[in-house]
C-alpha cells in the first residue's frame, strides 16, 4: 500500500530543495495547510504586516543573495498587495517567486466570491505566471519557477495555487526535481577580436559599469581590467560599489538628474564599453545624446534596443571571462588623469565641505556625509526613493557590491524598511540602515512590528521635511512653484517607540553622527528622525547647471 502525504508538505520539501532559508507573507484560509507545513521544515517562515512589505522583503534578500527570495499571500487581495514589490523585483533584475493561494478549481470557471485572475494580472510583471492545475504538477512547477526567476536576466515569476489543490494528498513517493544550475558561457572569440580591435582604436574610451556586474560578481575582473588598460569606470545608481570609488579610476555614479560632474567624462568619450548595463537603469540619451559613440555591450544577456544605445559589439557571456579575455587582447593602454581626475577630486571636495556644514534642518550633504563616516565598508545602506535617493545615489562612497541599495527599475518608494530587514537576514554580520524620506517611510513603516518580534536589529533614518521633497524639487525645477506635496507627520520617536523600538530625534548637525553610531551599535531597532533642509536641491541643479567642462 502506498504512501501519502499533504501537497502541502511536497511543496515545502521543494522549497527546501532550492535551499529556501526565508518565506516572507501573510497565511490566509485558502492556504493554512502550506503554512502550517513550514513548522515541520528548516525553513523560517517571516510573518510581515502588509504582503508589499512581504514581496520588497523577497527582493532585497534575492538581490544579496542571488537565490531567488520568496514571498507567499493568500488569495485575491494578499496576492494582489503582492505585485508592487514583484514588479520592483522584475524592472530591477531580482529573482523572487511569489506564491499566492487561488480558489479550489471547484468554482474557479465561474463568478464566485475573491475570484480574480491573478495569473493574468501577474504576468505583465513577471518572467513566467502560472496556475498549478494538479498537486502532481508542483515538483515541475517550482523548479520551473526557481530556474526562471534566478536565470539571466533574473526577474520575478508568480506561481498560484488553488486551495484544493494544496490541501490535497499525493503520493508519498513524489520527490521534488533536481536543481541545475545553469552555466554561464564562454564568450565568443571572433565577438572579443571585434571588440578588442573597436577598443584599440580609439581615442577615449569608458566603462560603465551597472547593475548586471554586480549580480555576475564581475567587481575583481572589471578592476582588474581597468588597471590593465587604465581606463575610467563609472557606475550606473544600481551598480555602485562594483567598482570601489577610492579607485584611482573611478569616476562616481551617474543616472543624477542632471548632467553631473561624472558626466564630463562620457561628454569626451567615442567608445563606451557597458559592463552588465540594462537600459532600466538610466536613459543612454543622458549619455549618449548625438548617439555616436560606439558602444561594446558585454552582458550575459543582449543589449535592448534603443536608439541611443547602438551596439557595435555585443558579447554575451560571463562578465568576469568576457573582462579578462578582452584586457588580454587589447594591447595599448590609455592615462586615466585629467578630467578623470578632476571629476573625482571635485566629488572628494564636496563631501568633505558637507561633513562641516552645521546649519539646522540639517543639510542633505551633510547627512550623507555623516552615514558614510558612520557606516563600515560593508555596511549596508538602503535608500529609499525621492530625494533621499538622489543625494544618496550621487555622494555617498560606495566601496563594495551591493552596500547601497536603490529601486532604479521601478523607483518604487517604501521598499527600504522591508528591505533592510531581509537585508540584516541575507547578512547578519553587518550593519545595516534605512535611510527614507518622511513619505516613503510611513508607506511600510508597520514593519518595525515585525523587525522588533522577530528581533532583526535595523537602523531607520528618516529625513523629515514634512513634503514629498523629489516632487516639490521637480515642479521647483519645471513649473517654478509648487503644489499638493506637503503632509503632516507623527511624533516619530513616540511611534517607533510604540513599536518597541527605540526612537531618537536629531536636535543639531553635531548630534546627527554619534545618534548614528550609538544606534548602530545597539543589537535591536532603532529609529532616527533628522530634520532636513530641502532648499539645498534647488542649489545643487542650479549649481550643476552653471558646469562646463573642461573644469
């Protein structure tokens, strides 16, 4: 007689065959046996307040950690609260499943109560969305799902299963599939001989660096590559870090809103050579404007089609063997000083007056200043989107992969306190902080509940100008007034306190680094709320404006 058991429990052993550590979601009645299933598993099932919270959480985890992160909601409106994050996920190259409970297959043809057709919902947001029509089908299902979502490029894949089917009994022998890995490839010969021959020509070549280097861990190679040939490496917002800006090559990031010091050196430039860019990441107008440079794509994915990114070259294959084997066959090497060096100087220089900046409302330079002084080189920093992001983005030194996180697919605000959370869980060896806007923070704020029950120890700091300060920068800048961006706020210390979390409320630019540092040094979570002046942003794009190169 043979044996049987939950579909439940088959599908958490093929959870647990993927090497699933986190689930991230909320249970509903449509799928309490899957959850009640995860007490029996190594698995760590992280109830959340809000399912979006759930899916940023599945995101950030999937972004460090390059194993698909996992986020699970009930039917109908948990699975719908789910597809903010899963499409941050998908724009911003992440591999996340997402599983929700759907209706039993009972009544799913017809008008019934929470029917909606999640599959077609999710699919304009995902690599693959799906409905599992049998229990039998799970162990194809999400090795399916897994293999889609964490292949070149990564995105995020939904996965819906109805509750008769959860709750249904398999046979006992069904075991979950084998996992392959897949293997990136080889580059092409006669693609790196073009490119090395496009590259020996030319008068001023640059890298750009974005975020596909980071996920391909290419960071050793592309130095190594830059050294080899002296040339100047800039990053996109998402690829910070890959290349450490105290490099004596680096340029800094760019993607800012307007044409930036990093910028110059794109202006002189008539090769570009784009490691692990994707066009999501920035606009290659802002870079190529005359579209007529020639552009070397090396990626392990082709290059989308733009009319400001027309490839000369492409080379799809592993960043890191694509890197060595094209600095092998370029034999000339280039002097990275002059503008380069110009550019990294005024950077330096502009960090280092925003660190002795005392005004109050503090200071967006100063408060970038005061992170970077009190984060380690490993740290990790989330900043949310608005301006927040952009001063973050633009100043703050990053020296390693994946130590400052953006949103720059979808540039979807409140993702940074879930995230830091999954964050503190990918790496608990390391600091990690929040850094959000008023606005952005009380979009997920409910999460400090979940980070002081299941003692994950986070720093939040909250930049307080009571508006929604990226929007009132931008009418500023293209209207000249504006309008319906201000708010009130909560008495943040007493609300994170509420919380069980600890508050502290910046009163003075001298207070803002040792509250930094205490904070961070406190095994439980902390929030920061700093009062910041805005008027700099206007200051900033005036004073970008006014630039010409050469300096």
């Amino acid at each position: 007689m043979s044996t049987q058991e939950d579909a439940a429990r088959l599908l958490v052993r093929t959870l647990e065959a993927e090497g699933v550590e986190y689930v991230f979601g909320i249970p509903g009645e449509e799928n309490i046996h899957f959850v009640h299933a995860l007490n029996d598993s190594p698995i760590r099932y992280i109830l959340v307040r809000h399912e979006q919270g759930a899916a940023f959480m599945a995101e950030i985890y999937g972004r460090l950690t390059g194993k698909a992160g996992v986020a699970s909601a009930t039917l109908g409106p948990g699975a719908i609260n789910l597809q903010l994050g899963v499409a941050d996920a998908t724009t911003n190259s992440t591999p996340v499943v997402a599983i929700s409970a759907q209706v039993g297959l009972d009544r799913i043809y017809k008008e019934s109560h929470q029917i909606v057709d999640l599959v077609s919902l999710f699919r304009p947001i995902t690599k693959w969305s799906e409905l599992a029509p049998t229990a039998e089908a799970l162990p194809e299902m999400v090795r399916k799902a897994f293999k889609t979502a964490q292949t070149e490029r990564p995105g995020a894949v939904y996965l819906a299963i109805p509750e008769d089917v959860e709750s249904a009994k398999v046979a006992g022998a069904l075991k979950p599939l084998p996992v392959n890995i897949v293997r990136p490839q080889e580059p092409s010969p006669s693609q790196i001989a073009r490119a090395a021959d496009v590259i020996a020509l030319a008068r001023q070549p640059i890298v750009l660096a974005g975020h596909g280097a980071t996920r391909d861990r290419a960071s050793e190679a592309l130095i190594h590559f830059s050294e080899r040939l002296g040339l100047p490496v800039a990053t996109t917002f998402n690829g910070k870090g890959v290349f450490p800006d105290d490099h004596r090559n680096a340029l800094g990031a760019v993607g800012f809103m307007r044409h930036d010091y990093v910028n110059f050196g794109f202006d002189d430039a008539d090769v570009l050579i784009a490691v692990g860019y994707e066009l999501q990441e920035f606009d290659p107008v802002k870079i190529n404007p005359n579209a007529d440079k020639k552009i070397i794509h090396i990626h392990q994915s082709p290059a989308e089609v733009d009319d400001h990114y027309p490839v000369t070259v492409g080379i799809q294959g592993d960043i890191s063997r694509t890197l060595r084997a094209l600095g092998d066959s370029v034999h000339r090497r280039w002097d990275v000083n002059g503008t380069g060096e110009k550019i990294r100087r005024m950077i330096r220089e502009e960090l280092a007056e925003a660190a002795t900046e005392d005004g109050f409302p503090l200071s967006p330079r100063r408060i970038v200043a005061d992170v970077r002084a009190a984060m380690g080189r490993a740290d990790i920093v989330l900043a949310d989107t608005g301006a927040v992001k952009m001063w973050m983005a633009r100043m703050y030194p990053t020296y390693e992969p994946n130590t400052l996180l953006v949103s720059n697919g979808l540039s979807s605000m409140g993702f940074s306190v879930p995230g830091a959370i999954a964050a503190k869980l990918a790496h608990p060896d390391r600091r990690v902080l929040a850094a959000t806007g008023d606005g952005a923070f009380l979009m997920n704020s409910q999460e400090l509940e979940t980070a002081v029950r299941e003692n994950i120890p986070i720093t939040v700091l909250i930049w307080d100008d009571s508006a929604y300060g990226l929007i009132e920068w931008k009418m500023d800048l293209d209207i000249g007034a504006s309008s319906n961006i201000k708010f009130g706020n909560p008495d943040f210390v007493k609300y994170a306190e509420s919380f069980g979390a600890r508050g502290y409320r910046v009163e003075s630019a001298s207070e803002l680094l040792p509250t930094l540092r205490k904070a961070l040094a406190e095994d439980t979570v902390s929030v920061i709320t700093v009062p910041v002046d805005y008027s700099h942003n206007l200051q900033l794009t005036d004073k970008l404006g006014d630039l010409t190169g050469p300096f």
